[in-house]
C-alpha cells in the first residue's frame, strides 16, 4: 500500500526517498503525494538492454537529433499530458529543484526543431531513476533510451531502476526483482562516483 504525506516535496526530500527505496507520485494532477516502494521491483539491467534490429536501424539512420538536459521541464510537462496523470505541479517543481542541482536529468529526441520524444529521471550515485518517458514521433522514446543506457554504462552506473514491468518495457530487457534484491542493488550503486555526461549529437 502506498504511503500518503503531508510533506511539501522538496528536493531534499526526493533524493532522502530514492536513496531509501521510495518513489512518489501524486494520486491525480492536482492531488496529494503518495510514496511508493513495490515488490517486486522492475530495472533494466544495463547488460541487458534489448535492441531489435529495428531500433538499430533507426539509431544507425540517425533520424533524430538527441539532446541532454536542455529541455528538462519541457520533457515532464509532455509526459504530463495524458488524461491521468500522477505528475502534478508540486512533482514538476520538485524535480526541478533536483535538475538544478545537478540531480535530474533528460533525454530528449528532436526532430525538425520539435521535441517529439524523451524521458526523464534522477540520478544518485552509481543508480539512475527512471520517472517517465513519452513520444510523438515513432521510436523517438526508445531511442532515447538507447542513449541513456549507453550514457549510463560510459558513466559507471551500476543500476536503472525502472519501477514497473510494462510489457514495452519487457520488450527491451526490463525484469523484475525482489524488493530485498533491489534494495541490494540499491546499496551497492549509491556510494558509487558514476558522471551522467550527455553531449548533444545529430543522430
């Protein structure tokens, strides 16, 4: 069951919650903040990412122009806007308190000058949080995480942390794991030194 808080989220709070094994979201766009620590777990082991031969294609094209961390709250407004949500306002101002600490990042797909792709998450340590990803544009999010794992396995990160096994996310490698097995893998990664250094490139 989810823990409900009163608490104003801050990004002190965030990175105390991540570091425990917690994540939140709110309950709708405009309601209260409930945290979460499931068992199982889901994470994509960075070994394990699966590439279809499509994707390879379309990295190979270079169809899209990835860029990192210029357009952070762009990226979490566009995973905002579906018809339920549990990325309210307080969540955006949140995590970008964390961005401008240096503690969130974004991945983002562009195509003809428009974002049409992304996903974002919080780094500590050697782990990477992913929170949410979108895409107008097909495999504009996939190719996003393509080059977060590959900046990810550069920087020496040990753990992405996934939260729940989708059935997209199962095509491209995520499993699921107990939570005392996460929370292993967890310890392990925090105390690590990883760097997320993103360089925009033409793809």
């Amino acid at each position: 069951m989810p823990k409900r808080s009163q608490q104003v989220l801050t990004p002190e709070l965030l990175l105390q919650a991540y570091s425990a094994g917690f994540f939140p979201m709110a309950e709708s766009r405009t309601g209260p903040i409930a945290w979460f620590s499931p068992d199982p777990r889901a994470i994509i082991p960075l070994d394990g990412f699966k590439v279809s031969r499509s994707l390879r294609q379309v990295v190979k094209k270079r169809a899209f122009d990835v860029r990192f961390d210029t357009s952070f709250s762009e990226v979490m407004r566009h995973c905002a806007s579906r018809e339920e949500t549990w990325i309210s306002e307080e969540v955006i101002a949140a995590y970008g308190g964390l961005f401008e600490l240096g503690k969130a990042h974004s991945v983002e797909a562009w195509e003809n000058g428009m974002l049409v792709g992304g996903l974002y998450g919080v780094a500590i340590g050697g782990a990477f949080f992913g929170e949410s990803m979108f895409s107008k544009a097909r495999d504009a999010s996939k190719v996003a995480l393509w080059h977060l794992v590959r900046i990810l396995k550069k920087g020496g990160f040990l753990l992405l942390d996934t939260q729940y096994l989708t059935p997209h996310l199962e095509t491209l490698g995520a499993c699921e794991v107990s939570r005392d097995e996460y929370i292993g893998l967890l310890n392990k990664a925090l105390p690590v030194k990883a760097s997320f250094s993103g360089e925009s490139e033409g793809m």
